[in-house]
C-alpha cells in the first residue's frame, strides 16, 4: 500500500518535511528528493500527503483517462479564487470545462495559428526594435523581463485585440506584478497550516485581495472596450466567446465565465511560453555550436525574406528541438495532478481510493535515465530527431500535460517561440557578458532569474 512509497526521512510533526527546504522553491526542492528516494514518493507537507510521480511507467498508466482524470488541487485549487471556473482551474465534471474547451478549441486550430502568425511577427518586431537600441547602446537585455512583455502582448493582441503598451513602459505593466502576486500567493505552502489559514492569511489576503480586484478589472475593461466597439466578426478568443459559442448550437459562456477565461488565458497565454524562451535562450547561448546549426537553420530557411512566413517557421526542425530540449529540462508548468476515478491499484503496487491522486514531477520524468540516457543533465536537441523520438515510449515527454485536459494553447506557445527564437538568432550575436549562472525561481511556473545578455547585430544573409 501507501506505506511502500518512501518519504524523507527526517520527519518533524507539523511541519511534516518542510523544515530545512526552502518554501520558495517546492519543484526543484522534489526534484532533489527525486533523486534521493526514487521516482515514487511522498512528502507531507503541514498534514497534506502529497504523493510525486516520476516513473515513466506509471505516469503512461496515469495517462489511461479511463482510469484517472486532473484533479484540481494544492496551488490551482487556490487560483480559483481569481481564474474560477476558466478551462485551466474548471473541474472536469464542471459543465462550465466542456462548454469553455469546445467553444475556445476554434480558437486553436491550425487555421487559427495561421491568422495570429502576422500579429505574433509584430509583437516579435517590438521586442527587436527594443533590443536593437540596447545592442547600439551596448545595454545588456533582461530576457526573462522582455520574454514576458513580448509573450503578454502577443496574448494580448491575438486573443482579446488589446495593447498593453509593454514594450513603452519602464516598468513591468501592473496587470503583471498582480499576476504574479496572485501566483507566489497561490504557491504559499504556509496557507496549507490549519489556523494559519485565519491568523497570517487575513494580513496577506488584503493584499492579495488587491491584486485580484486589479486583475479583474484590467479584464473588464478588455470586455469593455470589445462591446463598446459593437464589432461581432473578430473571430479571436473573445470575439468566440461575446459572438460564436458552442459550435453547432451557438450556447454562450456567462458573463462570469467570460472573464474567468480571460484572466485564464491572458496567464497561462503568456507566463509559461515567457519562460519557455528564456531557458532556451539561456541553453542556445550556452552551447554555440547547437546556436550555430539553429542559424544556419534559419538562415537556410528564411534566406533573405523581410519576415518569415507561417510555412517558414514550421520548418525550422532544429530550433523546435532545441525549444523541445529547453523545455525537457525545465518544463515551465512543472506538475499535473491525477486522480484515480475509481478504486484502483497503481503499476499493480499502489493501491488508490477513489478520487486518490498523485502529482506528476514533470522535471525529473524528463530526467529519467532509463528513458534519458546516462547524462540526463546534458542539453541535446538532437534527443528530439524523430528516430529517436519514435524509438522512446509514449508519455516521457509531457511537458504539455496529459489527455483532454492538455494545454490547448500548445501550438500557440510553439509556433510562437520558433517564431521568436528564429528571429533573434538570425538579427543578433548573444553574449554571456555576466557568465550567468542558472538560478530557477518558482512562482508556480520556473523561470530564469536574473538572466541578462548583451547583444551585437548581426548582418543578414542576402
Ligand atoms: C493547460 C503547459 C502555453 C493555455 C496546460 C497544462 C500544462 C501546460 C502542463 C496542463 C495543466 C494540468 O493538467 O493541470 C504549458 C506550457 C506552455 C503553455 C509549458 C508554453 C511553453 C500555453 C498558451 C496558452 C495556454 C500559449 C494559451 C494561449 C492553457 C489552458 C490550459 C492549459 C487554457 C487548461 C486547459 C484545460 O484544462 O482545458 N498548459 N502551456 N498554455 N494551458 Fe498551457
């Protein structure tokens, strides 16, 4: 049974075997236990059992949706109080998911990917006018910082047709810093105590509060200035959801749902494709002979076209890799939580209760070295050559999350960052001035602190 899963040893009651880990950074503090105690295991944090997944064998079997299904739980449980019932926090018997999948899946179509490839070339064009004054400056750029302006804008602008003005501001947009409150908030293990919930919560949950009521408001103004614009044929995500609904029946989502998916996909368009960028970005300027056959790439591809067309960018195989790989390495949404649907016993060992359910440790999957090889740690794109991808067994990869509730933004993010990575790689020479060195920080998705690089341009091939 359950007593089978190890878990650490030093164990203090209450505070469970959170004492001496660093409540910042839940991910990369499993993923050490991972290593330590194997790739099933427990940690009871503040009385939550929480059981973590890594064998490649069982995750496939958690994958089986006949037998399990996401459970919303821990840090995505606490969203709701600002994303309620949008597609990422929904429970999967909540009408509200299917309604919400079946309406936005338009948005998400190949056809759809096609009509936002002109925008995200815009929005990819603001981040490089930026950059091209701090390469002729000799500034060093923060690329987790611009990452996130270009990633929010490109959500933005494609989704809802509205500007943030990212890239005119000093200062991250407030619509940011209260996201990424909102996420710390989410992530806080201490609201987890019993009694902490009232004492130390009240004195964050106004602040919080705060934050919330400012997310909610950029989102009304979103909704605002679409309605008072009277404009019912933008077939974007909103224009889907004031105008189409429910392919076949037409059904319209409620105001309240409206909103949650917006705030839902205004987050999850952006925070976790910024990071995506950022790692690969950091690995590309890392490893100069995997940056110089991604250019080659692009510039055999691209050749001298102005701007890549949509074709121009699905055929960039090498640099899809090495995203692939980035995102093998830190996947930036970092676990998926799955529940047994009945009582069932897990790789024939682990009996589960109904609604029983285990947290799947994305990173150390990724690092499994039975699937992985020897050297996990080591950056490889070619670990994604389609042989070798054919040769490896289903759901070793799942950085995307698993079954009908996967990310449906999945070709977006992609089609975005080749976008991006190809664009950056053909205009500029990224120098390691800092020699950075890789610090994660978690707030509920990963991303690279404090990594800058300064730039030189680069002359186009003809
Ligand atoms: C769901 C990862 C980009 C929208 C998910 C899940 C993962 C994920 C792992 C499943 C979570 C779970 O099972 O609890 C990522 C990564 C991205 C990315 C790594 C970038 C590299 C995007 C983009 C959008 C988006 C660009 C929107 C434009 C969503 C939504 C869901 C989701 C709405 C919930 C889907 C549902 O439950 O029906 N994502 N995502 N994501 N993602 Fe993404």
């Amino acid at each position: 049974g359950i007593a089978r899963i190890p878990h650490p040893a030093r164990r203090v009651p209450l505070l469970g075997d959170v004492l001496g880990v660093s409540p910042s950074a839940p991910v990369q503090d499993s993923m050490r236990m991972a290593r330590e105690l194997g790739p099933v295991f427990q940690r009871k944090v503040f009385g939550q059992r929480i059981v973590f997944v890594a064998d490649p064998g069982l995750v496939a079997e958690l994958a089986d949706e006949t037998r399990f299904v996401k459970k919303v739980v821990l840090a995505v449980e606490r969203l709701r109080d600002v994303a309620g019932d949008g597609l990422f926090t929904a429970h999967s018997d909540e009408p509200n998911w299917r309604l919400g999948h079946e309406v936005l899946a338009a948005g998400f179509t190949r056809e759809a990917m096609v009509r936002y490839h002109p925008t995200m070339v815009a929005m990819a064009q603001r981040l490089t006018a930026s950059w091209d004054r701090r390469a002729a400056a000799g500034d060093p750029v923060d690329v987790p910082g611009d990452m996130t302006k270009l990633t929010l804008e490109t959500i933005a602008h494609t989704g809802f047709g509205y500007d943030f003005g990212s890239f005119e501001r000093s200062e991250p947009h407030p619509f940011v810093t209260s996201m990424v409150s909102a996420l710390l908030h989410a992530q806080d293990r201490r609201l987890l105590i019993p009694g902490v919930r009232t004492v130390f919560a009240r004195a964050v949950r106004k602040r919080v509060t705060g934050h919330h009521g400012h997310l909610r408001s950029v989102v009304d103004e979103v909704v605002r200035r679409r309605t008072a614009e009277g404009d019912e044929s933008t077939d974007d995500l909103l224009g889907l959801m004031l105008n189409t609904g429910r392919p076949g029946t037409g059904e319209r989502l409620d105001a309240a749902n409206i909103r949650n998916q917006v705030i839902t996909f205004l987050v999850a368009g952006h925070e976790t494709t910024s990071g995506a960028l950022s790692f690969a970005l950091y690995y590309l300027a890392k490893h100069p002979e995997v940056l110089a056959r991604a250019r080659q790439e692009v510039d055999e591809v691209w050749g001298g076209a102005e701007v890549p067309g949509y074709e121009q960018v699905s055929k960039l195989r090498y640099v899809r890799r090495a995203l692939d790989e980035a995102l093998r390495l830190w996947p930036t949404a970092p676990g998926y939580v799955r529940a047994a649907r009945a009582d069932t016993v897990l790789g024939g060992r682990y009996p589960m209760r109904e609604g029983a359910w285990a947290l799947v440790l994305i990173p150390a999957l990724h690092r499994d070295e039975e699937v992985w090889g020897p050297d996990p740690e080591a950056f490889d794109p070619d670990r994604f050559l389609p042989e070798r991808v054919r040769a490896r067994p289903a759901h070793t990869f799942k950085p995307f999350g698993t079954g009908e509730r996967a990310c449906i933004g999945r070709q977006f993010a992609l089609h975005e960052a080749v976008l991006v990575l190809g664009l950056l790689l053909r205009r500029y020479d990224l120098h390691d001035h800092a020699d950075y060195r890789l610090r994660v920080t978690e707030r509920l998705t990963l991303m690279p602190e404090g990594f800058t690089l300064t730039l030189t341009r680069r002359k186009v091939p003809a």
